[in-house]
C-alpha cells in the first residue's frame, strides 16, 4: 500500500512500511489527473491528460516497471481504480 502525489509529470510515493519517498518519470506527456496503488502495493496506475492510463509494477522503492500504457481514450483521463481482488 502506498500514496501517490502527482505534480506535472512525476510522481511521489510512499510505500508503507517504508520512510523513503520514491520519485519516478511516469513517461505520461502531460499533467497526470490520478493515481492509485492496488490493494496488494505491488501495481501503480498513472492516468493523464495525454489521454493514456499507465500501470507499473512496483518492484521496490528505486525500481518501477511500466507494465502498460492503456491507449485508444478520445480525451484526457480523469480517474483511475483497481477493483477489490475478490472480483
């Protein structure tokens, strides 16, 4: 688990049971509206005004993953979710 902040094009993250603050490059070409880390803390997703939704794997505090970038949106993406494991 974690909290994301969003400012621009990077991203600041805390993951719990962690002190340090990780920042990362998200590659999204524009302010980023929402973010959200899934239930278990191992997946990040990142959606922009460029209109794609990003999903990383969050491997460690220093290491992130793009895993994909969700493309095909007609305008900017507002909000991200996970939905609960048990669906």
């Amino acid at each position: 688990f974690g909290e994301a902040s969003r400012a621009g094009k990077v991203l600041e993250f805390i993951l719990r049971g962690s002190r340090q603050i990780c920042i990362m490059a998200t590659e999204h070409e524009d302010f980023i509206h929402d973010t959200q880390i899934d239930y278990y803390g191992q997946y990040l997703a990142s959606c922009s005004s460029d209109r794609t939704v990003k999903v990383w794997q969050i491997v460690d505090d220093n290491t992130q993953n793009l895993v994909a970038t969700l493309r095909g949106h007609e305008g900017p993406v507002w909000q991200v979710a996970w939905a609960h494991p048990k669906y």
